[in-house]
C-alpha cells in the first residue's frame, strides 16, 4: 500500500520541499567542493566581496597617471585613505573597514604595480615614484585634505607624498612604516643582505614569509596557500625588483630624510613586537617632526607587523580617535 497518498496535504508539500532543500544543498556541496579543489581563487575573491559589501565598500577603478588604480571606496564623513605595505594589496584593510566606513568615507586602493592596479613593464616602483603616483590619485579622486594612512611600504610612500605635497594631506599615519632609520633586527640583516624574505616557492616557505609579519601566522586552507604560492612565483620578478629597489639607501631612509617637511598632524602607531620594522624607529619619527603641529604614537601590543589585521578593534579606536582629534 503507498502510504504517501494517505497524508495529509501539508506533509506531502513538506516532504517535497525537504526533498528540493536536500537537491539544492547537494548541488552547493558539489560547486563550493569543485571550487575549493579547482579553483580556489573563486572562492577567496567570493570572500573578499563578502567582506566588502559587510563595508559597504564598492570596487572602482580610475585612470590615473600611468595607472589604472583599483581601489575600495565607501561610508560618508572625513575622508580617510588606507595604504597597504609591499607585496600586500588592498583587501589587508577588509577587517578594520566595516568599522572606520560607519563614520568617515574610505578609499582603498591597490598601489600601482599591486593586486589589481596596472604595471607598467620596466617602470620603476620605488617610494619616490609611487609617491608620485599616489599624486596622480589624489588630484584625480579629489581627495585632497584626506586623512592619508600608510603602512610598510606604503607608510614610506604616505610619508613622502604628505612631505612633497603637504597642502594636500590634512592629518597623517604612519603604521609600522619603512624608510625610518632603526636597531638593525634579523630581518633588517637578511634583507640588506640581499635575500628577500617575502618570496617562496611553497607551502612551508608561505609559512616563514608570513612568521615575519604575524604575531601567529594565519591557518589557511591548503588550496588557498596553493595560491598566494602561485601568485608569489607568478610575480616573483617584479616582486624582487621592487625589493631591491627599496634597499638602495635613498630608499631606505626615504621617509627620515624629509621629517622635517611634514607640517600637518602626525601620528606613529607601532606593533611592540614588530620583527620587520623595530618599534626603534618610533624614536626616529619623534626625533624628526620638527614641523608637526601636533605628534600623537600609540603602540599595540599582541601583534608583530600586522596591526590592522592582528588587532583591527584597537587599531580602529587609536586611528579614530586621532582623526576626531585633528
């Protein structure tokens, strides 16, 4: 006897629509495991725009000089604009982002030659030019009067355009920032000797480029460390001629050198654990500012070279709290 002719109406619709949920549930298990295995970068950049969108950042693009920028832009009130550091792009600002764009406007871009931002073959991309560059954005966007953040690489960068341009920054941060002078680490000895800790070419060497910049290196999933490795081999040129490029003198103290050219408020926020730029060249920035109206340092504990993605809560309230200020 067929029983499922004897229940009663809504049972029978139930059953189907479990039946249909089942089907749909499968079929996402079959998509999300096929992707997972054959194309992981699908699944990362899904992420990315999950976490963009939680920002209510949008993704734009602009020409700009010799570049095409992409770059995040979101919130309303002072503007605020989110450098990244060397062979990083744009989505390290994604955890401290949701929390800065529900009271200022953000933009966030990809540097040129980085992520998805263009690269010119033979151009040079050390601070100077990149300053330069981040000259070509601004006048573009209007962003003019901004609050510029820098970090690494890109704190040299914001540093050095806020000292070329100064009528055009309102407020600067410095995060962990290069080009300061600072106690020699093992990191410093290992670069100036000519050897670039950000390249590798597997899993474990992933695990000892990121050990430089993280208090705890992040627990990936495999296939997703199978691509930050293909995309290190893939870029692995311009990745080394930047960094040489960056050990030439003139470019390891690009930022210390013009300190004195810096006449807005500036603030200095370091990881006290950094192992890639010593928590000395906070000294070094203080000792510097002989123009700046107002100088402002905070130091994190609990984080190596990774602040905003370490410790996004605290690193949101100091670089909130100096905006409010200024």
């Amino acid at each position: 006897m067929n029983t499922s002719n004897t229940r009663p109406l809504w049972q029978r619709l139930l059953i189907r629509r479990l039946k249909f949920l089942g089907i749909i549930a499968a079929l996402a298990i079959v998509v999300l495991g096929g992707s997972y295995l054959f194309a992981p970068q699908w699944l990362m950049q899904v992420n990315s725009w999950r976490e963009a969108m939680n920002a209510q950042l949008e993704k734009r693009n602009v020409q700009a000089g010799d570049t095409r920028w992409v770059y995040y832009e979101g919130g309303q009130g002072p503007t605020i604009v989110l450098l990244h550091g060397f062979a990083a792009r744009k989505e390290v600002w994604l955890k401290v982002a949701p929390m800065l764009t529900a009271h200022f406007r953000v933009v966030i871009p990809d540097l040129p030659g980085w992520g998805e931002s263009s690269r010119n073959p033979g151009a040079s991309y050390n601070i100077d030019n990149q300053a330069e560059r981040l000259n070509d954005f601004v006048q573009t966007l209007h962003l003019q009067h901004a609050l510029i953040v820098g970090h690494s690489m890109g704190g040299a960068i914001a540093g050095v355009y806020a000292a070329e341009h100064p009528q055009d920054v309102a407020q600067l941060a410095l995060v962990d920032a290069f080009g300061l002078q600072f106690k020699e680490n093992a990191f410093a000895k290992e670069a100036m000797g000519g050897k670039d800790p950000f390249v590798y070419d597997d899993h474990a060497g992933f695990v000892r480029a990121s050990a430089w910049a993280f208090e705890h290196v992040p627990k990936l999933p495999g296939r997703f460390v199978d691509v930050f490795v293909e995309d290190n081999i893939k870029n692995r040129a311009f990745i080394d001629n930047t960094f040489h490029e960056l050990r030439e003198n003139s470019q390891v103290l690009s930022l210390q050198t013009r300190l004195d050219k810096l006449t807005m408020p500036v603030l200095g926020m370091w990881c006290h654990d950094d192992k890639i730029i010593d928590i000395s060249a906070l000294e070094s920035l203080r000792g510097g500012l002989t123009h700046a109206p107002s100088i402002s340092t905070s130091i994190l504990n609990g984080c190596n070279h990774m602040p905003q993605m370490e410790k996004p809560e605290a690193f949101t309230q100091v670089l909130t709290s100096f905006m409010l200020a200024h």
